[in-house]
C-alpha cells in the first residue's frame, strides 16, 4: 500500500503517469480543437490511483491501453519499461517493451531501442538465452553494439562460456577501441585450467602461452604455467614462470614464493633458494619471505637463530602473522612461566588470525580468506591482491 511505500519509489511513476496524462490531453485536445490543452480523460486518473495504491499491474494496463504506441510517445513507453526494470519488476518491464516492439508502424531504430530495452529485462529476470538472442539481433542489425557486446560479455563469463567470451571481448575491443587484453587473458587461463583439470597439460600449456601472449603482465598465467609444469616435474620451466610474476606484479609474489623454494629443492639447488630469499626481503619485506627464510635458518641452524632473526624483522615490519610463528618457534626452547605466557598468547594471535581475511578487491573492498582472479561482488578480473600491513602480507 501507498502508506509503506517510500516515495522516491513511487514518484518516478507518478511523474511518468502525469507526463503521460499531458500528452493523451493535448493529444485529445488537438483531436476535437477543445480549448485547454491539459485536459486528463479519465482513464488517466484511474490509472494513476491504481499507481498510488501499488497495484501496478492493473495501472500498466490501463496506461498502455490508453496511449497508443507510436513515434511521439514510445519514449515514454520504453521510459516507463525502463523504471519497471529498475524497480525489480521485470515482469512489467517486458510486458511493456514488448507492447513496444508488436507496434508494426515503429520506426526501426525506434524498435531496436525497445529491442535493447527487452533483451536488459531479459538479462535481470535470469532469462539469457533470451537475451543473448535479442543483443546478437541488434549487433547484426549494427544497433546498440557498445552496449548490447559488453552485455554479451557478461552472460558468456556468467555461463563460464570462455570461447565465445573471448570472441566477444575481441570485437568489442574492436567496437571501442578500449583494451580487453587482460580479460582475454583470464578467458585463455580458465580454458587451460579447465583442460589441466581433465589431464590435458600440453593442451593447458597452449592456452597459457595464448594468454601470455595476449598479456604478458599476466600474473595467473604465469602461475598456472609454473604449476601446470611443476606437475609434470619441469622444475626449471616452472622456476622461469614463477620468477616471471615479480615483473609482473611484485604484490603476488607471496602467492609463488612457496612453490618456487620447492622447485629449486627439487632440482637441489638450495644456493638459488638463499639468494632469491634473500633478493626478495631486501627489495619487498613481505611476511611471507621473512617466515621462509626463517624456515631455512631453522632447517640449517637453530630455532633460536630463526627466533632472532624473526624478532629483528618484526622490529622493522611488524606483523601478526610474524609475532604467529615467533611464539611457535619459541615455544620449543622456553619452560615453565615463560613457557605458559607463550600459550597465553599464542592462543590470542591463533584468535587474531582466524577470521581475518587475507586477500582484498582493489576496486569494491570484498575480503576474502581465498584468492579469486574474477571478485565475486564487483566482477572485476586482477583486482583481488593480498592483504597488506600488520594484518597482513
Ligand atoms: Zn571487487
């Protein structure tokens, strides 16, 4: 009802609906020559009551009904389609869009932006067959075509069809002149992805070069390509992949640093795992390679040295996930009350740490505890990054 109905809701429509009451007025008035050109027929003001009282399949009816579809007023058709839509009322929106379109007088540019209209409404109500058809309609009839290929795009990503998306992405590039290449780049990884997961390595490894040579700052595709090979036991393919994302991205580099320390133990070449370690903390003093090479003092030296080595880096960077592993490494060389205040505080850090997220969207702010190359909020591909600060990387 109209009382619980907030009134910037309903007064776009009342707006329309008055607009409209004009134009059937004049139109009228002109008609029969009368002398007010503001004359409102009835079915206008019986119209707009239902509009005030939420009944708004009965105002469309009676709105639609009294105003014949025609050059002067299908705008005003679309328009109020248009705000159907916004409002979630998809159903109403295709009723009147396609009221539009059944005209057979309408111009045909006229019928392409009901058309256009259509196929949104089609989109919002989860119907994208539909959609697609009515956007690949109005691409071969080179109308809308900006438009209706950014929303073919989203419905291939929408239903993971990567080859059409790629299609898609290419001629829009080539509508827009704006580049899609990073986008492409994800289509070309998720196929290699899908082929990797069914056994298909060669065939993964082509996508990933199709992706790199789209975009040769693409980060996932280099990580892929060092997975993919450090499957296959090419450790020295996979050692170049994974160095490959410290050009492109120096941020995601805490996302390999562990596969890549495991290549060179597998190719036995702990001399590269120590100096690359050590490249790494002097130009980025990330969290991650300060615990690895804590790691490594560990497994070469003492607990006690890994401890120090810890605490001097902490000064510097500090770092929950750092004061984490501190209190880990200490536990094994403290007793007693020391021993027991170590407990009492590993169990707060543990605490810390749990629900925090560790990976955060550039471009809306999502936080996530897992890494998404596509944010599920915003959509947007390459925008998700590892968490940086004291909480953090
Ligand atoms: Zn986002």
């Amino acid at each position: 009802m109209i009382d619980n109905t907030p009134l910037f809701i309903v007064l776009p429509f009342v707006l329309l609906a008055f607009m409209l009451g004009i134009f059937i007025g004049r139109r009228k008035s002109e008609n029969k020559s009368a002398p007010s050109p503001y004359t409102l027929s009835s079915d206008y003001f019986k119209g707009l009551n239902y509009l005030l009282n939420e009944q708004t399949d009965k105002a469309i009816d009676v709105f639609v009904g009294m105003l014949e579809v025609g050059e002067e007023t299908v705008d005003t058709h679309i328009s109020l389609g248009n705000l159907y839509r916004q409002r979630g009322e998809v159903e109403q929106a295709i009723k009147i869009h396609q009221n539009v379109i059944a005209k057979p007088s309408l111009s045909l540019s006229k019928r392409n932006d009901a058309l256009y209209e259509l196929a949104r409404d089609f989109m919002n109500a989860g119907l994208l067959d539909r959609a697609e058809n009515l956007f690949h309609e109005l691409i071969q009839k080179q109308s809308h075509v900006p438009s209706a290929l950014k929303f073919l795009l989203s419905i291939y990503q929408q239903e993971h069809d990567w080859e059409n998306s790629i299609l898609i992405a290419k001629k829009l590039e080539a509508a827009t002149n704006i580049s899609c290449s990073q986008q492409v780049a994800h289509f070309y990884c998720e196929l290699a992805l899908i082929n990797y997961k069914s056994g298909h390595s060669t065939a993964a490894l082509k996508q990933v070069k199709k992706a790199l040579g789209t975009d040769k700052q693409s980060v996932r595709a280099s990580i892929l390509e060092g997975e993919i090979n450090q499957n296959l036991g090419n450790c020295k393919a996979a050692t170049r992949a994974y160095r490959r994302v410290e050009q492109q991205d120096p941020l995601m580099i805490s996302e390999v640093l562990e596969s890549l320390l495991q290549c060179y133990k597998e190719l036995n070449n702990t001399k590269e795992i120590k100096t690359y370690l050590e490249h790494v903390l002097n130009k980025y003093a990330g969290i991650t390679s300060i615990l690895l090479y804590a790691q490594q003092i560990q497994q070469t030296s003492n607990d006690k040295s890994a401890a120090l080595f810890i605490v001097n880096s902490l000064r510097k960077k500090p770092s929950i996930r750092g004061l984490n592993t501190l209190i880990d490494i200490s536990l094994d060389f403290t007793k007693g009350t020391a021993h027991d205040n170590l407990l009492i505080l590993q169990e707060i850090t543990n605490k810390l740490l749990e629900n925090k997220p560790v990976y955060h969207c550039t471009q809306c702010g999502f936080n996530s505890k897992t890494m998404y190359w596509h944010c599920p909020s915003c959509k947007s591909w390459s925008s998700i990054k590892p968490i940086q600060g004291i909480e953090g990387e």
